[in-house]
C-alpha cells in the first residue's frame, strides 16, 4: 500500500491512518500496515538503543522484542489520534519498553517468536559504525536516522518510476542535481552528454524536483493521520537535517 497526494489534495489511506483507525476492528489490516512501517523504520530505532550504551547484540534483541510486541493485537489497538505522528508514538513506546525491561529485568534473547520484522543486524551494526562520534543525544540520532530514510524512500521511489518510463541511465547522470547539489559536470557538459540542450537539460531537472517533492510528500504521508500533518512533519524533517 502507498499513499499519495494528488493534485486535488485528496488525502488518500496512509499506513498510520490503517493503524490508527483500523486497529480496534480490523486488528489483521492493522497489524499488516505497522509491520510495514516497522520494516522500513526499523534503523532509527535501532541506533536510539545503541545511544543508549546497548550492545549491537542487545540493541538488535530490544528492538527486536519491541517490533514482536507491537503487532500483537493488544498493542495495535492502544494506538491512539492522540498521540501523534507515527514517528512521536514509535520512540515513545520504545522508552516506555526500554524502563520496563530494566526495571522488570526481562530481556530476551532473539529468536523464535521475536522475529516479527526482520532487518540484517550485521548492516545494523555497520550502520552505526558510520554515526558521528559527537555528543549526540540517544533522540537526536533517530531524528537524523528518520529523515534520512524519508529522503531515501522518496528517491527510490523516484527512482523506480524512472527507470520504469526507460530513463534509468538518465536518472542517474541528474540524480545529483536534485536537492540542488550541482555534479562536478556542468549543466553544459552534462547536456552534451546526454545529447540534449542546456535549456532542456534544466526543466528535465525542475520536473524531477518538483516530482521528488511531491513523492516526498507521500511519503511523509504514510507516517501522519491528516493531511495537515504532512506539511508539519515535513518542516519538522528540514528542521533536523539542518541541525
């Protein structure tokens, strides 16, 4: 299931809309749309845990056991319009689950039935690795993660419609030039590349921003309730990269 923003400023379902209002009788499609939002976001977690002074085994167990408990009916139907975007009520349930475990001394080790959302734990820890050595917070990590992947999901998106319209060796040469970071090749250069003019080669960048943003957008969507949340989050999202 993917959500979109059409031009008429329909706000079609969006896998946290499934959650949030399938989820007290419908617990199935429920279940299904937060295992897909777990699946896609499970990194950011991940690194909060490590943040946090948690081994990589120990952090790929927690979040591990957190994404087994979430799907389970009990917990689909605890999600609530109130308590915000998916982002806000994921890292909530994780804290509230990290102080339970600590306090009740119950961590389990992965395996069995905890595998509910499957991720590569070696490229986890790989991941993590790469994160800045700086004084960080556990919170400020999984922002930076969250919209990272955001972007991500947009361009390959993107992506994917490209190479499905025959412009795949195209996207490629112009992939650079969308969040406005000029390639190390001219405008010119790369025009002649491509065998096309310079004016040309300027509105097949425009178009594909403007696509990027749009897709961006849906993205974002997939995480919100409402179609005002999406403009929110999306300042929200800047705001972090930003920092």
């Amino acid at each position: 299931m993917k959500s979109t923003v059409p031009p008429n400023g329909q706000f079609n379902t969006t896998h946290w809309s499934v959650v949030v209002l399938a989820g007290r009788n419908d617990t199935v499609r429920a279940e299904t749309a937060l295992t897909e939002l777990c699946r896609l976001y499970w990194y950011p977690l991940y690194a909060f845990v490590r943040r946090r002074g948690y081994s990589a085994e120990d952090a790929e167990d927690a979040t591990q056991e957190y994404f087994a408990s979430l799907v389970q009916s009990r917990f689909v139907t605890a999600a609530d319009p109130a308590k915000g975007k998916f982002r806000s009520w994921l890292l909530g349930g994780m804290k509230h689950f990290l102080s339970n475990q600590r306090r009740h001394d119950q961590a389990k080790k992965r395996g069995g039935d905890c595998e509910t959302v499957s991720f590569d734990a070696q490229e986890a820890d790989r991941r993590y690795a790469l994160e800045p050595a700086d004084a960080s917070s556990p919170e400020a990590i999984y922002e930076r993660r969250w919209a990272l992947i955001v972007l991500n999901q947009a361009i390959h998106r993107l992506e994917a419609e490209q190479v499905q319209a025959g412009n795949s060796a195209r996207f490629e040469a112009l992939k650079e030039c969308l969040l406005g970071e000029r390639a190390d090749l001219p405008y010119a250069q790369l025009a002649e590349k491509l065998a096309t003019t310079e004016d040309a080669l300027k509105s097949m960048v425009q178009r594909l921003r403007q696509r990027y943003k749009e897709l961006l957008r849906a993205v974002i969507a997939d995480t919100v309730e409402t179609p005002a949340e999406v403009e929110e989050e999306l300042k929200n999202l800047l705001e972090i990269l930003r920092r």
